[in-house]
C-alpha cells in the first residue's frame, strides 16, 4: 500500500479504535468475555481479509499495513488486539494457503467475514518452546487420520469453530514429523475445557483442547506430512513481527497515559513532569518506543520486500515486547498508588504485556536465536 493509503487505513482503524474500542476495554478486561460484537465489527471492517487475495474477501494489503491496524488495535485493547492477530493470521493462513476450495468456503471466507472463529493450536502442557516434546499423534487410517492428545493455551478455543492443529505423525524424536491439521470443532473427539483464568488479555479466552479419537478426513492435512514446523517456520517472521507491533501500540497507549499524569498530578506545587527523575522516565519510554518502532517497520519492511530476515525479526519482536514490558511498569510507577488501582488503565497495561512476552518465543528462547546468528553459528 502506497505511504498516502497506509495513513488513511491508520486513521480510520483510529477512529473505529477511538468510538468503539477505547471506551469499552475496562469493560472487556473487567468481564473477561470474548467481544462477539467488536468481533463482528472487525469482520465487517475488513481487518480479518486485510492480507488475503480478493478472490477469498480480502483486501490484498502488505504486511506493512496489517502492522499498522494491529498497533492501532493494541492501542485500544491488547485483548481485541490478540484476538484479530489469531483471526487474521495464524488461525487462518494454513487454510488459506494449503486448503482445498471446500475448506475455503466453508471455513476461511465465513472467518474473514467475521462470522466464525478460528484458532491454532500447537503448545502443550509438556511442550511450548519444546516442540520435538508435543504427544499430539496423528495416525494414518482408511481415508484419513485418526488424532489423540492436548493442547493447552489455546487463544479464542472456547469461542472457535475450526482450529489448525500440529500433531506429529510417527512415534520419531524431533519436529521433521510433525504436521498441521484442520479440525472442526463439531468433529466427534474433539472437546474444549475450561477457560485459563489470566492475568492480562483477558477478553481473548484460551483454554486446553482435547483429541480422543478424533477423525479427520484425508484433506484435512494442511500442506506435506512432515512439512508442518517448515510451513509454521514460513509465518514466523510474520508471528514475530506482528507481537511487536501490538508492543508497539501498547507502549504507545502507556506512554501518552503517563505524560498526561505527569503534567496534570501535583506533588510539592508542581506538576510531578517538573520533577527531573519523572521527565528523565518519560526520555526514556518515548527513546525505547521510538526505536521499537523502526526495528518494527524495518522487519516488515523487509518482509514486504520478500527478504524475511529471522535475525531480525527476532530481534524486533524482542526488544519491543521487553520495552513495552519497562515502559507498562514505567507508567504505573508515574501513577503512584494509582498505578495499583483498579480503576485506572496503568494497572490493565502492566498485566496485558505480560502476554507479548511468550508468544512467537520466549525472550529467552529469541535471545539464543538472535546469539547465535551474531555467532554465524544459525547456517
Ligand atoms: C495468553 C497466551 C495465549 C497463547 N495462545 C496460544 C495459542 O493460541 N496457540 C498455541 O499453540 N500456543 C499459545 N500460547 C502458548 C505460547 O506459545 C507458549 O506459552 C510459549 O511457546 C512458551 O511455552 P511454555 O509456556 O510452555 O514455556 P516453556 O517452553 O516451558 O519455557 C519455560 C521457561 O524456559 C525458557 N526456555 C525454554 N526453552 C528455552 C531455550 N531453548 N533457551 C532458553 N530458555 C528457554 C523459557 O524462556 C521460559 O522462561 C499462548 C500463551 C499465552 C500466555
């Protein structure tokens, strides 16, 4: 998308973030419900297709301009935020991409719509960064594939009609036998457990789901046995990029709360801005942001080139999910005791960016990929 028509889509996911999302985020934080009515609105909107050819609904943008809509989004609700990055990303790309026209139809246009919800699901309760570790197997039977395991921290589960599921295909070590598959969740076998009780994202429900002999046909194989952590591997600079840009709306949103603090709450006939060790706070949160968001821009940018760079990408989402988590504690301090109450925002930013720190790898595990690249020791 040209400069002019990114910042024309920025104003007016703005504006929808302005009238519809701001002023009901404690809401949705409060409740803890999914928000079928701005999930809806999303759909109409176009955000869910923005990144899919017109042939399925979509709008045919770059990943550029979806950066932007998920930074917007952030800066109203990280909850909203996460549940459109599931919908317009990871819970429908392998659909989309290794699909037939069926599945098409009846899952991914209804999806980018707005009309259903999906998911995806790999982590497990004995193996998130660990994928060589999931228990999930797929075992090949007369005319498709019969699946047993669970999955846990599974964003929008309860709410989701499909889901992509990773499940390996032999009883090998390693992640070269691992696959994805589409599942319904009216297929017999499949079931749906509690919601997690969270921290932060709270209105972005996530909960284990089980497979107990569940049958999945032939076409449901989403891309070649064994390709399924490759074909993850295709989107990741993607994942990564994305959670920095929801970092970066985060940030955003904490750091123009805590200058309007700064110069409206008085301490010893000041404004506490006048005070050098709050000004030097905000220097360095506006710094981290700023630099959060041209690594951003940068590692879109590239993607957009057709030049993914992992290096960077890691390294984006890293250093924006860790100054978004500095710059939500940054601001609740500013707040003081208010920073601790409920019925002030700072606290909402301070659990929500807990959340970006996991997805898309630990900071720990992106470290080890970012030092190992520095070492040339990735080839
Ligand atoms: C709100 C939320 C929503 C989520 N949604 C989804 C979803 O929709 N679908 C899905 O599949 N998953 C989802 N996840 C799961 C998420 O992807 C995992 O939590 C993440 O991959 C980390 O796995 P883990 O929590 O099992 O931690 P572990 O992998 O067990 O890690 C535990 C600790 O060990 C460290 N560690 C592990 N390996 C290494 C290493 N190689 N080097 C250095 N340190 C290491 C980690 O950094 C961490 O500190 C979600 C998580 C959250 C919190």
């Amino acid at each position: 998308m040209a400069a002019g028509e990114r910042d024309l889509f920025r104003d007016s996911v703005r504006s929808f973030v302005a009238a519809e999302v701001s002023p009901n985020a404690e809401e949705l934080d409060r409740h803890g419900v999914f928000p079928e009515d701005l999930f809806g609105r999303m759909g109409e909107l176009g955000f869910f297709g923005l990144r899919y050819p017109e042939d399925v609904g979509g709008q045919g943008a770059d990943f550029g301009t979806a950066c932007v809509m998920y930074t917007e989004l952030a800066f109203g609700s990280l909850s909203l935020a996460a549940i459109c990055a599931m919908q317009s990303l990871m819970g429908t790309h392998f659909v989309h991409r290794y699909g037939t026209l069926e599945h098409h139809e009846r899952y991914l246009l209804p999806a980018l719509r707005g009309e259903s919800v999906a998911t995806f699901a790999l982590t497990e309760p004995d193996a998130g960064s660990d994928l060589g570790a999931m228990k999930t197997r797929a075992k090949k039977v007369d005319n498709g594939w019969v699946i047993n395991g669970a999955k846990t921290w599974i964003t929008n589960a309860p709410v989701a009609s499909f889901l992509t599921v990773g499940a390996k295909t032999s009883d090998e070590a390693g992640i070269r036998n691992i696959a994805l598959f589409l599942v319904d969740v009216d297929n017999p076998g499949f079931s749906v457990g509690r919601p997690i009780e969270k921290l932060g994202v709270r209105s972005s429900l996530t909960s284990e789901v089980s497979f107990d002999d569940c049958f999945v046909r032939d076409d449901s194989l989403l891309g070649e046995e064994g390709d399924g952590v490759r074909n993850i591997g295709g989107v990741l600079a993607e994942i990564r990029v994305m959670t920095a840009a929801l970092a970066v709306g985060l940030s955003r949103r904490a750091l123009e709360d805590a200058v309007a603090y700064s110069k409206e709450r008085q301490a010893f006939g000041r404004s506490i801005g006048k005070f050098q060790s709050i000004e030097h706070k905000l220097a360095e949160m506006e710094t981290s942001l700023y630099a959060s968001s041209l690594m951003t821009d940068d590692a879109a940018a590239r993607i957009d080139r057709g030049e993914p760079s992992p290096h960077r990408s890691a390294m984006a989402k890293l250093f924006a999910t860790e100054a978004c988590a500095r710059i939500v504690d940054e601001t609740t301090r500013i707040f003081g005791s208010y920073g601790f109450a409920m019925e002030y925002a700072a606290q909402r930013y301070f659990r929500d960016a807990r959340f970006l720190l996991y997805g898309g790898g630990t900071s720990e595990l992106l470290r080890g990929i970012i030092g190992r690249g520095v070492l040339g020791e990735d080839k």
